[in-house]
C-alpha cells in the first residue's frame, strides 16, 4: 500500500476511534442532526413529488379553460359561444363542461360534482370517490341524497371509483348532465365553462387574445398557467412549513455551532499530545475533518433515508394536512419516489459543509500554538 494512502487511512482510523472516545456527545449530535435534515428533506421530497403529479395530472387536461366573468366572479356561460370560439384558427376542438361545488353541510366539505358523457352512467345514479365513500359511509348500491335546487334529490351509487385515481376523485361526485343541470338548476344553453383544444400550443396565447377580443367577460386560462399556479402553491406551503419550523432549526444551527467550535480542555489536550508526538498542523485539521465529516455525513444521509421513507412509503403523515390543501376530504394514496438532483445538492451544502468547515476553525488555532501550551490548557 502506498504511503500516503496508509497516512489517510491511519488519520481516518485515529478519527473513528476518537468519536468511540465521546460517543455519548457525539450520538446526541448526530440525532439532532438528523432530525433536522429528516424534516427539510422530507418537505423537499413532498414538494417535489406533489409538483410531479401535478404535472402528469395535467397532461390529459385541455390546453385552455374558458371561463365567463360577471361582476368579477366565475359565472356560467352560454354554450353557444361554443361554436364561435371553435370557429378560430388554431382551434380543433370546443368541449361545454358541466361542473360546480357543492357544500355538505353534515360532513362540512365541499364536493365537486361534474357532469360525463359515459354512457355507461345512468340517469340517478352517480360515481363516487374513495373520500366521498368514506366520508358518507356509502359502498356501490346504497344510496344518497343531495339537496337540489328544487329539494332533496336521491342518487343510486353505481360505482366508486379506483383508488389509483384518489388524487384527483377523492372528493368527485360524477353524474349525468341532466342530473347536474338539475342539482344546479342550469338551463340547456348554458356550462359552467368551455374546453378548447388547440393544434399548436404555441398559438394559445394568440387564440386567448382573438377569444377575449370577440368576448370581452372571458376568462381564458391556460394549462401552463394552472401548472405554475399549482406549483407556486406548493412552493409556499412548503415555505410556510420551514418558517414555522425556523425556530427548531436555528436552535440546532446554535447547538452545532457550540458543539462544533468550542474545544474541551480534553480536546486541546489532545491536540498538544499530537502534536509533540509529531503530528503535523496539517495531519490535525485532517483528523478533525474527517471526525466532522463522519457526523455530518451519518447524520445527512440517515435524515434523507428517513424522509424518503416517510414521504414515499407512509405519505409524508407528519406534513399532509399542512401540504395536500384538502380540507376535510383528505386522499389516501403513495406518492410516487420524485428525487430532485438540485435539491439534494443544496440540502448537503446548507447541512453539511458549514458543520465541517466549522469544526476546522477551532482545531486550527489550537494545531498552531506551543504543544505543552495546548497540553497545559
């Protein structure tokens, strides 16, 4: 073995022993280390897999929601505009929607109820989500009452829906247009809003223009523009969780810091008896790398693991009332691993580096000074 590689491997050994020496102060260390990156890395891996789902969700989602603005509010629109708007260049196709919200006043949730064409859905009767399903204590053939427009109207559960799909039905009820145009009292010509597909997405912001030209209350939306929403709403709950966090962390930033840069008498002892043994500055401020990169790298990578198995395999529990947005209807489902390179990185820079480097400044003012001083401190 070379030399040099057997001076590394000796100052390593030197270094996992030392740690041995004080491991009580040392597994402390190490604990609150990792409960520290466990939660940051765990908001990270939400976000990111959150904001991944949002994106294959929307995939299937119309290039542009059309919406009729009255009075500054959402207000249905007549479905003769339809045939106008696809009328435009660049339009292939112009699809009425039915949809609205409605309040339940014994769960205290709001439901989206939305219209489909599926033949296979007959007139009263209704698809449910696994959270409706919960919530009413309902299975496919019983029965459920919704309060309409002209009172109470019973529907027949002919299906609930997978629980692959629990992300976006967890609180869908699906029924007939008719039996929607009923519950919200909607006429024949009017939708709650318009679909449009387009052949180029490069057009859609000159097909949004023509459209509000031709209908100045319109409202178009594009899907880009629901993502960035998306993906900014989950970006500041996830900020919103570190500030609330901030003080938990700042107090370990103190506790590191105190840990890191104040020697013991025993330590600088230490490093006196090195030193006179012949021990280089050089050999010291490698041993005491390597003992703050042993703690920081123990502690980084058991709080990644900790948090990928939190947040992919148990849901993230400790952060989902806080992140998913739901308020009553809580989805049930695993998120699929979405690990983001760049983000990792910065998470080892922010946790790991400043405690190593850290850990130098102390050990290098006592490698510098008079052996029997250090010992005689």
């Amino acid at each position: 073995m070379r030399p040099s590689v057997q001076r590394y491997r000796n100052i390593l050994d030197f270094a996992l022993s030392s740690l041995l020496r004080r491991k009580g102060r040392n597994l402390a260390l190490i604990c609150v280390y990792t409960l520290v990156v466990f939660v940051i890395a765990s908001l990270i891996f939400f976000v990111q897999a959150l904001k991944r789902e949002a994106r294959e969700l929307l995939v299937q989602a119309p290039d542009m929601v059309v919406q009729r603005m009255v009075a500054g509010r959402h207000d249905p629109m007549p479905v003769a505009q339809a045939e106008t708007i696809r009328a435009i260049r660049g339009v292939e196709a112009v699809q009425p929607r039915l949809w609205g919200y409605y309040y339940d006043p014994v769960y205290g949730g709001n439901l989206t109820v939305m219209a489909t064409d599926d033949t296979a859905l007959a007139v009263e009767s209704v698809w449910v989500g696994q959270g409706v399903a919960r919530s009413m204590r309902v299975k496919e053939g019983d029965m459920i009452s919704l309060r309409g427009y002209a009172g109470p109207m019973l529907f027949s559960i002919q299906k609930v829906l997978p629980e692959e799909s629990e992300l976006v039905s967890s609180d869908l009820i699906l029924m007939s247009p008719q039996d929607v145009r009923s519950l919200f009292n909607l006429s024949e010509g009017l939708a709650t809003d318009l679909a449009v597909q387009a052949g180029n997405p490069r057009e859609l912001p000159t097909i949004a223009a023509k459209i509000v030209e031709q209908f100045p209350d319109a409202r178009p939306i594009l899907k880009s523009e629901i993502l960035r929403t998306y993906e900014a709403i989950f970006d500041w709950r996830g900020g919103l969780m570190v500030v609330v966090l901030s003080s938990a962390i700042l107090s370990f930033i103190i506790f590191a810091w105190d840990k890191a840069t104040g020697l013991s008498a025993e330590e600088r002892k230490e490093v006196g008896i090195l030193k006179s043994i012949g021990w280089e500055s050089a050999d010291v401020l490698l041993l005491k790398f390597w003992e703050g990169s042993v703690v920081s790298l123990t502690a980084f990578l058991g709080g990644v693991l900790l948090a990928y198995v939190h947040v992919f395999f148990f849901s993230a529990s400790l952060f989902e009332h806080a992140l998913k947005g739901w308020s009553v209807l809580f989805p049930r489902y695993r998120l699929l691993p979405a690990l983001d390179g760049y983000q990792l990185a910065v998470l080892f820079f922010l946790t790991v580096l400043p405690y190593t480097a850290a850990t130098l400044v102390p050990i290098w003012r006592a490698a510098t000074v008079d052996p029997d001083a250090a010992m005689r401190s």
